[in-house]
C-alpha cells in the first residue's frame, strides 16, 4: 500500500424530487474524501466520504459518512453511496458519473443519484459541480500527506466537515488532541540565542468571567543592539468594567544566566524541537506590547536607575520552594511564566494563576518563522486557548478566576513594526480569531500597505489554510487589507469561497497607552484594550455572498494597535 494518501474536498449542487411530491427541492454536498492510496486514474481507488448534506426543509446532517468508488478508466464511472439522516429518516444517497469521452464535461461534472429508504427507493435528483465557483478551490485543495502524518490542528489533517472553513484541516482523535496539548509547553522555553538586538515577549491576556475585568501580563527579554547587558521588565494591567485602567510595572533587572547555546546544542527551545518528532514553526508578529505609563514623558532607560517600585525577590510560594527552572520560560525579577503557571507581584498587583490549554498552538505567522527566525518578528500562541484559575489582586481588590477564558502568546525577533494592530477573539465553542497586521519599519517597506496575518481556528479547524495566504494573496492580489486606527481598526479578506470582515473598538476609556524601547533604542508606543469590542462577520460564496456566521464580543476582545 501507498505511504501516501489522496485527500480532497468536493461541493455539489442541485435538486431533488422526494416520495414523487413537487416541486423539487434543492440539495448540497460539501464532502471530504479520504483514500488510503495515491489516485490512478486507471485503476479503481475506493475512498472515504465524510461531510453534509442538506436538503431545504427536509435534511441537514453535518456528520453523513459513505464511501466513494473513483475507476474513470477502469469501469467509466465514480460512484457515491452515502447514507444520511433527515429528521426521523435514515436516507441513502447512491449515483455515479458516468464517465465518457463523448462528453468529458457534463460526464464528470454531473451526478444523477437515487434515494433509498430500507432499500426501497424514496427519490431521485440531480447533482451538478459548480465548475464556476468550485474548480478553483477543488483543485487546490488536493493533498498527498503520508498515511502516518496525523498533524495537530492547522496543519494538513483530516476530514474537513462541509460548513468548515475551506482548507481547514479536521480535529485528531482525542489521544493525538491530548499529545498536541501536551506539547505546548515547550514553546514557552526561551529563544535568545545571545545575539544583540534581540526582543523575546511572554504575554498572556485573558477575561474574569465574574466581574469582566480584563488582565495583561507581559514579560519580556531585551538585548539591546549595542552591546549593553540584556535585562528583563515587564508590566500588568488590570482592565476592570467600574473604574479606570490600571497597571505597574516590574523590572527592569539583569537577564538571569543560562547555559550558553553554543554549550547545550542550541537554546532551550531549539533543543525541546530537535528532540520532538515533528516540530514546525508558528507564525509571526512584527507587534509587541511594551510599556511605560504615560506616553507623554521620557520613557524610562532600562539600563539607568528606576525610580518606580522595587521588583519583589520571590515568587509566590509554589509546589518546588526553588521556583521553576530558569529555561523552562520566563524567571526574572521574582515573577515567572512558565508551562502551567504564571505568578508574581509588581506594585500592588500580585497573582498566582494556573493555565490549563484547551487547544493545540495555532501559528499566526507560517511555521517556518518560528524556528529558522528569517522575519524580523515571529509570533505564536502555545494553545489557541486555554482557561485560568487562581487568584489576581490589585488596588485592595482580589479576583478569584474560574475557567476565567484567555491565552498566552509567545514573540520572537528584532522589534516592533512601524506601525501594527493585533486582535484576539475568543469565539468560545467557536473557536478563536488571532489577527496580526504590520508595516515594516525597514525604509523600502514603510509605504507598503499593512500584512495582515489572520487565522481563524473554528470547529478545530484553521482557515486560511496557509498563513501566508492572508497576507501574500496570490503573488500579490487577494491579500487581507487593514486600516489601522483608533478607536476603530477594520480587516477584511477572502480565501476560497470565504470572505471575513472584523471590525474592532477600543474605546478611550477602556485603552492604555505605554511606551517603551526597542533593542535599537527607538520609542514605540503601544495602546491596549482588554476589553475591546469586535464584530466579525464570516461570509460563504453561494452563487452569491451569505452569511456563515457572526460573532459580536462586547467587552471580551484583546486588541492593540502601535507604532514607532
């Protein structure tokens, strides 16, 4: 058998006559097929159907499995046999084309099919392949992944249920959900090989789902590009729904030593990836959040005396009394992010709060970014979501979180972009929305318009199905646009046969505006919002533009928008 599998995506359209009533009602297809071998035209390859069918007022089962005989050659047809449920009824769906040089076209788009119920026969109808619309994407959506290559969500993996969006790879099963989750941690390990000019960023923002208070804890490496002694800082911030924003900082403070790369094969995350079987890359994200308190004042050097709180020498009190391994993540300044837990103190902030991931990594940037740092930032989430517990204090107020929703986020690279904007959208059982667009601050790319990086995880799928295609298009047209402003910021895209447009509010009152310096010792100013608001509106091509879904967050969206 081949070590390869033939996997692809099919839409058909059409109508239906049911127990011989009129009129004739209309019927779709979206299938998935999966066949455990490479495709040979002149031999006959059977195949795994799974996808829905709807019928209007009458059927719509997104969970329809069958099987599918493609012998164009061999025995000049490709037949479909795919039982169903509508309401009560358990239907069968059986036709073929029937292939013929006489007519290569109609033969092969064209599938004339009966309906059975307990083998007696319920209706007939006809089903068409939108040659239009759907050629395009059908041949495109072609994969041959090796039969062993199970890839965790948003890589090329499985079904994809029709009603996904397309190019979205299908959920694992729950032993191989469990090992993506497992495998987050490792991302958390730090980056910074020793180079200057560098910048590494552990941030996590989530939302109390008692009181709507939004939370942001940011800590971050900084090696500046003139040599100086790396140093750790950071910051929280506390977004309550009664009162002003508020935040203290921590840090700055001496990078605390590891054992040089060049010593341990590679820095901590480089040899957690070696070591895993199949390790990629996540994306990129040229934004990161920094800070001083008003943008109206010279921002403090970190390498001067800092005339703000005093970072506190220990962490919370954990499990292990020596505190977590200084290569397992962030560990400066008595504050730590680290797999599993984030704790610390600054000002009059404290906190102790368990992570728990719920979804594999999604990678805003391609996956090759992450590992092999060709961009000038890289950014990714170690779990698309995940959920927190424990306790955050600030101002005499003490927030105890339950399954309170958020995510962290890891980025990697040189600096900020000249300008950015970032969004992440927790959709729930939906799924998530993570949104990166940036201008480059290097001279020839300054008037280029905003990249737009958007990846859209939803019914444990990821669309687009490449990172790149948001923000490269085809060679150029088709990219997503933004128009990055304030109080409003707007992306809209297409891919395939889908189309988005998010629109997102920070206003005033609920935004905070830090500044801070890059490696290279330019001012960035960042405004922040954990309690933004977005709308999002997903859209399907059906011979013409329909709604798909929407989904409004009123006070639950994290958003920024920079600039140098």
């Amino acid at each position: 058998m081949s070590r390869r599998e033939t996997r692809f995506t099919e839409t058909m359209l059409g109508t239906v006559r049911l127990d011989g009533r009129e009129p004739r009602q209309r019927i779709r297809l979206d299938l998935h097929a999966r066949a455990d071998g490479v495709l040979r035209p002149w031999a006959t390859t059977r195949a795994e159907l799974t996808g829905r069918v709807r019928i209007t007022g009458l059927a719509d089962d997104p969970h329809a499995a069958g099987e599918l005989e493609i012998s164009p050659l061999a025995r000049r047809r490709i037949r479909y046999r795919l039982p169903f449920t509508a309401g009560d009824r358990r239907l069968l769906l059986d036709g073929w084309k029937s292939v013929t040089p006489a007519r290569p076209l109609s033969s092969m788009t064209v599938l004339p099919f009966t309906l059975y119920e307990d083998g007696a026969r319920v209706g007939e109808g006809t089903l068409r392949f939108p040659l239009a619309t759907g050629l395009l994407p059908f041949l495109a959506g072609f994969r041959f992944p090796r039969a062993a290559d199970r890839r965790t969500a948003g890589g090329h993996e499985g079904p994809e249920p029709a009603g996904s969006p397309q190019g979205v790879k299908g959920p694992r099963s729950s032993g191989r959900q469990k090992n993506g989750l497992q495998e987050n941690g490792r991302y958390l390990a730090p980056r910074w090989d020793g180079a200057a000019g560098r910048t590494e960023v552990w941030y996590t923002t989530l939302t109390d789902p008692g009181t709507g208070t939004g939370i942001w804890l940011h800590h971050e490496l900084t090696a500046p590009a003139d040599g100086s002694p790396r140093y750790a800082h950071g910051w929280v911030a506390a977004f309550p729904q009664d009162g002003p924003v508020r935040h203290a900082r921590f840090g700055p403070v001496p990078w605390p030593e590891r054992t040089p790369a060049d010593e341990a094969g590679g820095t901590p995350a480089q040899q957690a990836e070696t070591q895993a079987e199949n390790s990629r890359a996540p994306g990129h994200g040229p934004d990161h959040r920094g800070g001083d308190e008003d943008p109206a004042r010279e921002p403090h050097n970190p390498r001067e005396p800092h005339d703000g709180p005093e970072p506190h020498g220990d962490p919370p009190a954990s499990g292990d009394p020596s505190g977590p391994a200084p290569d397992e993540g962030f560990t400066a300044a008595g504050v730590f992010a680290v797999p599993g837990r984030l704790a610390g103190r600054a000002g009059d902030f404290s906190w102790d709060l368990a992570e728990q991931a719920q979804e594999p990594p999604l990678f805003t940037f391609p996956r090759w970014s992450w590992r092999r740092p060709l961009l000038p930032a890289a950014q990714m989430l170690p779990a698309a979501r995940a959920a927190y517990d424990g306790v955050f204090t600030y101002a005499g107020r003490t927030l105890t979180l339950r399954a309170a929703p958020g995510a962290s986020a890891r980025i990697y690279g040189h600096g900020n972009a000249r300008r950015w904007a970032w969004l992440h959208a927790d959709l729930g059982k939906d799924g998530v929305l993570e949104i990166v667009a940036a201008v480059s601050p290097r001279p020839a790319l300054r008037r280029l318009p905003p990249l737009v990086f958007l990846r859209l995880r939803h019914g444990g799928r990821t669309w687009p199905r490449r990172a790149e295609r948001s923000a490269a298009g085809w060679a150029g047209p088709g990219r997503f646009r933004a128009r990055i402003g304030l109080p409003v910021w707007t992306v809209t895209g297409r891919a395939g046969l889908r189309r988005i447009r998010v629109e997102v509010t920070q206003p005033p009152e609920r935004t905070i505006a830090l500044e801070y310096r890059d490696p290279d010792g330019s001012l960035s100013v960042c405004r922040n919002s954990e309690t933004a608001d977005a709308r999002i509106l997903l859209e399907r091509w059906w011979g013409h533009w329909r709604g798909e879904a929407e989904w409004t967050l009123e006070g639950t969206a994290h958003a920024e928008v920079g600039s140098r």
